[in-house]
C-alpha cells in the first residue's frame, strides 16, 4: 500500500508545508517544528519513497510534486530544502492558485554546474549514484557530512542529519538514484523568473553544495524575489541558525495575517 506520510500540527491561521532534503525525511525540522508550529498550521510530509513514505518507486521531480500537492491544503506557503525547494517550485510552477508564497531553503533552480553556473559538477553527481550501489549508506553519510561542513556546530549538525536518516527505515536505491537524477538534471532558472508570488530564498555562507555565488545570479534573474544569506551558516541554516531561520518565516507570515 502506497501511503505518503503527512503530519499537521500547530494552530496558526498560515498553513505552512515542509519538505526535506535528499535522503533525509521529516524528523529533519525538529528542531524548529515546536516554534513554528506557535506560528503556523504546520504540515510534514516525507517525501515519496523517504522515511514513511514507503512502496513508491523512483519518479521525476512533476510527479513527486503531484503527489504532494494531493494532500496538501488548499493554500499554504509552501518551503522547500535542497532538493525539497524543486519540488516546492514545481508545485508553484503547477499550481500557482495554491501557493501564498514560496521558500526555498539551500536549494538551487539548478543544482548541476553549467557553462557560467555554479554548482555541483555533474561527475560528482554521477560519483554518488555509482558508489550509491556499492556502498549506499556510506555514501548517504558522506553526503551528509557535505551538508555542514564549515560551521561552528558541523559535527553535532552531522550527528543529528545522520541519527534522522537511521531513525527510520533507509529509502531504496532506486529512490535515492532518482534524486540524484532529478539534482543533476532539472533546470527551473526560466521558469521561476516567472513566478507572481512572495519568494523567499534563504542560504547558508559556507553552503558547499549550493554555492553562494548564485545568490546575486538569481537577484538579477529573479527581481522579484528576495534572498536572505546567513553567515555562519552552511546547506543546513534550519539546524545551525533556527533562531535566524524561524524569524524570517515569521516576518514572512506577517504579509498574509
């Protein structure tokens, strides 16, 4: 039976939809959910195939968003982290009617690197779906320890990114492969220049895997947007900087109070 796991708390008059990273599942906010949760109608999913979400196959990056989009309210500000902020944008992009305003959180329009783009070279890509197969949790972990690299907490934000992966059952190959082709593969930068509602881009200083140099590209490109960079922070802002992170939530909420 193919249940996608969804968890409302909170009794705030903003809906707010959550979506975690790759590899990853929703114990990912824990250490915001109770704060947030003062503020808005909270909504955790795991992802397809990720932590609860169990018994669905691999599925490009429209499907997944299709799938969540089912469960979800009518109207919400829907945030996105890593590869969490595509699906959000593609449920922006889809659906535009449900969504009051978009964040995305250490994510990219386009994780891979391209001719004058920044990003995840696409071999490093291709390096983590073929040692997925040989070695698939130690490379989960390895990735992992990518994630907060740099900052003063980097060791305790890798235990605990690492203790939410082992908490729950480990998604099938075939599921993370499938999110690694949606990280090297899907281009969103054109589209989302488009887009009529509030976006709020939140990113880590010392994020390696999203690198900073794309914030001023994306202020160009999307005007309408706006960015927010936390300095001390790397791809994880929510576990190192809650307090900063929750605060910009808030002060986004406040537009539609």
């Amino acid at each position: 039976m193919k249940n996608l796991w969804w968890q409302t708390v909170g009794t705030g008059n903003c809906h707010l939809v959550l979506l975690h990273g790759w590899g990853l599942n929703a114990e990912v906010w824990h250490c915001v959910k109770a704060e947030l949760a003062s503020h808005f109608t909270l909504h955790l999913v795991d992802l397809p195939g990720f932590g609860r979400s169990r018994g669905f196959d691999a599925m490009p990056l429209d499907e997944m968003a299709q799938r969540v989009l089912e469960h979800a309210p009518q109207k919400a500000i829907w945030l996105g982290w890593s590869l969490g902020g595509l699906v959000a944008s593609q449920v922006a992009l889809t659906y535009p009617e449900r969504v009051q305003a978009l964040v995305t959180v250490a994510s990219s329009p386009c994780f891979s690197a391209r001719d004058e783009w920044p990003g995840i070279k696409p071999e490093v890509l291709a390096g983590f779906q073929q040692q997925l197969s040989d070695d698939f949790q130690r490379t989960v972990e390895r990735f992992l320890a990518l994630q907060t690299l740099g900052t003063e907490t980097a060791r305790q934000d890798a235990r605990m990114l690492k203790n939410t992966v082992l908490s729950l059952p480990m998604p099938e190959v075939d599921v993370l492969n499938g999110g690694l082709e949606i990280l090297k593969t899907v281009d969103l930068r054109e589209p989302l220049a488009a887009l009529a509602m509030p976006h709020l881009r939140i990113y880590g200083y010392l994020d390696g895997l999203v690198p900073r140099k794309i914030v001023p590209l994306l202020d160009d490109l999307w005007p309408q947007s706006e960015s927010l960079v936390i300095a001390k922070a790397a791809h994880a802002p929510f576990i190192s900087h809650p307090t900063e992170f929750c605060a910009a939530l808030t002060a986004l909420s406040q537009r539609f109070a």
